[in-house]
C-alpha cells in the first residue's frame, strides 16, 4: 500500500485572497533598492550612539515621525530629505558592512534570492573613506549574508543627477573598476526635474565603452522625454520606475518591443506624489500589455516596505492573481544583470519552485534536493580579473 499522500485538492470557486505570509514564501528578486534607504531603525540608532552623531530624534517611533517613513512626502525632493538622516550613519567602513549585511539578510528572511543593491559611493565618503573602500565594506557585508543566508546580491553604482556630471564619472570610472567583482551596473539617481540625464552622457559613453550594463531613474518626476533621453541618449537597459511612460504610447511600445525592463516599485511612487494612488498605478496596464515588468522596494525603510508587500499589494489593490505574481517574479529573474547562463539557472529553479504555490493558498514544501543554497553554483564560476586603477 502506497504512504504517499495525495495532491491537495484544487478549488473552482472565487480567487482566494493570498495573504502576505504566502507571498513571502515565493523565490524572488529585488533589483532597486536603495543601500541608503534600507536601514532598520535601531541600526540608526545604535550607529548614531556609538558615534556620537545627532539624530532628529533618539528613539524609534520618534526617529519614525521625524522621518516620514511610509507617509506620503507629495515630492521626490521631499522623500529624498529622510537620506540626509541616513547618511549620518553610513561614513565608516564598518557601519557600511553592516547595513549592507543587515540588508541582505532582511531579504533573505522573506525568500528574495538575487537582489542589486544600488548607492553612490560618493555620498560616503564625508569622513575621509576612500571610494574602493566605500565599495569593499558594502561587498564585504553583502559576501557575508550570502555565506550565512544563501541570498546572492551585487551592487549597482549611482550617479546622482542633482550634483554633477564629474561626479557621475567619476563614479562611473569606479563601477569600471569593480566590474566583475560584485558591481553589475551603473544607474542615475536624484532629483529628476530640472536635471536631466543628458547631462551625464560622458558618464554612460564610459560604462558602455565597457560593456556595462545600465539603468536609470526616468519618468517618476518627469514625462516620458526624461525616458526617452534615458534610452536613447544614455543607452539604459533597464527604467528605474518609468510611471509616465504610459504618457506616449509610442514609447511604450518601443520599450515592450525590446522588452526595456520597467523597475516598478509602487509604494515609493505614492509616497513621492508619482501615483496619486496604488489603484491608479501604471503597472496593471504595463503588465497587461505584456511590458516587461518587475516589482522592487526602492527603500525598505523610508517607504516601510518588503517586496513580498509590494507583491501583496498588486494582488489586494490592483487585482493581480497568482498566475500574474509569478510572471512578475519570473521577469525580475529575467531583467538581473547576471551573466545569460547564471540567470538561465535561477530561472529553471524559479519556475520550478513557484510550481508549487497555487491559487488557493496550499503549497507544497520544496524537498531539501531542491534547496535554493545548493543550487547556486556561484564558487563554481569563472574566475574574475583585478580591478583596473581608480580614482580614490
Ligand atoms: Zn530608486
């Protein structure tokens, strides 16, 4: 007599209203997120005790309201106040590791498996830490989540539009230099109205030169021209947000022909005043037109979220089922910017896994065979050359 038991049965009535407890079962990807947005609060804290640093406030509900953390802002320049807070606490090396690996491990503990994880170097640099040591210290603490959680990320340089195009060049000299050895691409980051990509061309033509890959912040302060320069000008692989491109149609189809990856990331859009609200996100129309879209944090702390609740959010809010979810975690698997074969095999083990989730809410355990951490084979990759000089 057999002891296997039987497969649960399937239900035909109405969709089952997933809880979020399911989605943060699901293999994921997070492909924005911003380091410097991403602390736990009591690591503000702690940081800002040990060093003596002054804070708005010195304990965390208080820190909470100073900051804003999940409200609405109603501008980006007023959602990107809460870094001056941030940045206080990030000048070391080691407060750098740690955020790095706290980070990593609160997106491992909710099942996200690959995750690029962007800052500008630059920004850290206040207390006189060299630029490949502002690199080395967030590697270091990323490495170490990896070895203890399994959750495998890299890091994506920012050049900040509101500064300067030496700046970003200067940066992009650095994500040159860290090729193939934890950075994977270059974004730009910052004010978005009144500084346009195009300004930053002499900092993409490098990165291309290299054959590095690129995203950038478009069309969430501005219209459907800041994506267009993106693309075309900057040569971007990948929109960060792209909330307007739904304002050119001709664009969108462009972008959907190239399947141009869109880093969607609906929270952080409300909060900036992008999106009036979730219902009237973009991303239900982008998906349903076949772009190819991902869903992302931005930032874990000032937005107050987890990609699992983001994913929840386009299931309760905007009518996502389960067969939708998959595909948006399937695309961000497919928009990494891993090499084809690595990407090719947290694919496979992706799909094979959400295979198990059903729209009812059972799911089947996924056998020990199958674990995600023996499936990586990331020791067993090529080996990768030293860095080139670069500017400290
Ligand atoms: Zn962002």
């Amino acid at each position: 007599m057999s002891t296997q038991k039987p497969p649960p049965a399937r239900s035909t009535s109405a969709p089952t209203r997933l809880p979020l407890s399911f989605i943060e079962k699901l293999p994921k990807t997070d492909l924005h997120v911003h380091l410097d947005g991403s602390l736990r609060v009591e690591t503000i804290l702690d940081l800002a005790r040990r060093d003596g640093i002054e804070l708005p406030a010195d304990d965390a509900d208080g820190l909470r309201r100073a900051m804003h953390l999940g409200e609405n802002c109603g501008s980006l320049v007023e959602y990107l106040k809460a870094f001056d807070v941030t940045l206080r606490v990030m000048q070391t090396a080691d407060s750098l590791t740690r955020i790095a690996y706290e980070l990593a491990e609160d997106a491992a503990r909710e099942n996200v498996r690959y995750m690029e994880v962007r800052y500008a170097p630059m920004l850290h640099t206040r207390k006189g830490l060299k630029l490949t040591s502002v690199i080395e210290a967030v590697l270091e603490g990323l490495r170490a989540a990896q070895k203890d959680h399994g959750i495998e990320a890299n890091i994506i340089v920012c050049g900040i539009r509101n500064i300067s195009a030496e700046s970003s060049l200067e940066m992009a000299e650095l994500a040159v230099a860290y090729k193939n050895r934890g950075v994977v691409g270059f974004d730009l980051a910052g004010a978005e109205y009144d500084h346009p990509a195009k300004h930053h061309r002499a900092a993409f033509q490098l990165v291309r030169d290299n054959n590095i890959n690129t995203t950038i912040h478009a069309g969430e302060a501005y219209g459907p021209e800041s994506i267009a320069q993106a693309l075309h000008v900057c040569g971007a692989h990948r929109i960060g947000h792209g909330c307007r491109l739904r304002e050119d149609g001709d664009l969108l189809h462009y972008v959907n022909d190239h399947r141009i990856t869109l880093e969607c990331c609906p929270s952080s859009n409300v909060q900036t005043g992008a999106i009036k609200d979730l219902k009237s996100h973009p991303i239900r129309l982008y998906a349903d037109l076949g772009l190819r879209v991902t869903v992302n944090t931005d930032n874990r702390l000032i937005t107050d979220t987890t990609v699992s609740k983001e994913l929840w959010l386009c299931h309760t809010e905007m009518g996502f089922s389960l067969k939708d979810l998959k595909q948006l975690i399937i695309a961000g698997f497919k928009s990494s910017f891993l090499p084809f074969h690595v990407k090719q095999e947290y694919l496979r083990q992706a799909s094979q896994e959400l295979q198990h989730f059903h729209d009812d809410g059972t799911f089947e355990e996924p056998s020990a065979s199958a674990s995600h951490k023996q499936a990586r084979p990331t020791e067993a990759r090529e080996p990768t050359p030293k860095p080139t000089a670069v500017a400290s």
